[in-house]
C-alpha cells in the first residue's frame, strides 16, 4: 500500500493492525462483520500423543486451552476498542463497509465454499455446515 501497488487490505485485529503501524500507509479503516466474524486462536496437538493421554489429562489442558483462548479474544477485544480510537487520533477514517457490500461478500464467499464441499473430504462439509447453521441460529438473536 505505501508503493501503490495495492489499494486496500485487510490483515488482522485492529490492535495488531495498529502495532503494524497501518495507519501511516492507510487512510482508512473499514470495519464489517464479514471480513472476519472471528480472529480464532489455534492450537495444534499430534493426534497420536492426545490419544495418549489419560482423560484426566485431556481435559485438563482442554481447560487451559478453552480458558487462554477465551482470556486471549477478549484481551484483543478490548486492545482493538483502543487502537479503534488510537486510529481515529491519528487522522485515519473509521467507517462500516456498507451492509450491501457485506450481503454481495457473504454470498461470495458461501458460494466457494458450498463449491468447494464437492472437492474437500466429508469432513470440510460437515464443519462448514454446523458454522452455518450455528450462524443462522445466532442472526435470529439479532
């Protein structure tokens, strides 16, 4: 972006994008639901050493896990609050991408993946279909 190469991007949590110093390459700052409904925390585990473990075990650091992961999204939450505001002192425009933007984007993006169930293991479909579902029971709430 600073070279003009790109027009826009998108990377990360509003507080890392503020660490990254976006601001001074950036003039904007486009908030939306859709670009990025989450910014997930991932931790990797060999099936075959979990398998080891005791259930006792497993549930133990499936606890820790549940707990840091909880404690981290909300710590990011709360930084982006910041940096949200630390953006608007810089100069930077704060705005929503407009909601038919959103719509036009949300129907992109499940028509590549209802496409991509086709070509992925069962497995791609099932997950893709219960964050689905999970997400039309959760816009009723709305």
């Amino acid at each position: 972006m600073k070279r003009g190469t790109i027009d826009a991007f998108e990377y990360s949590t509003l507080a890392s994008n503020w660490n990254m110093h976006f601001n001074e390459v950036a003039d904007y700052v486009y908030l939306s639901p859709v670009r990025a409904p989450s910014d997930p925390q991932v931790f990797f585990v060999n099936k075959d050493a979990w398998n080891a473990l005791p259930k006792d075990l497993q549930l133990l650091v499936q606890t820790f896990v549940d707990r840091f992961s909880q404690a981290q999204h909300e710590f990011l939450v709360y930084e982006s609050i910041i940096a949200l505001e630390k953006f608007k002192e810089a100069g930077n425009q704060v705005l929503k991408v407009p909601e038919e933007v959103n719509v036009a984007l949300a129907a992109e993006a499940a028509k590549f993946y209802e496409e991509k169930i086709a070509s992925e293991p069962p497995i791609f479909g099932e997950i893709y279909n219960s964050m689905k579902k999970f997400g039309e029971a959760y816009q009723t709430m709305k």
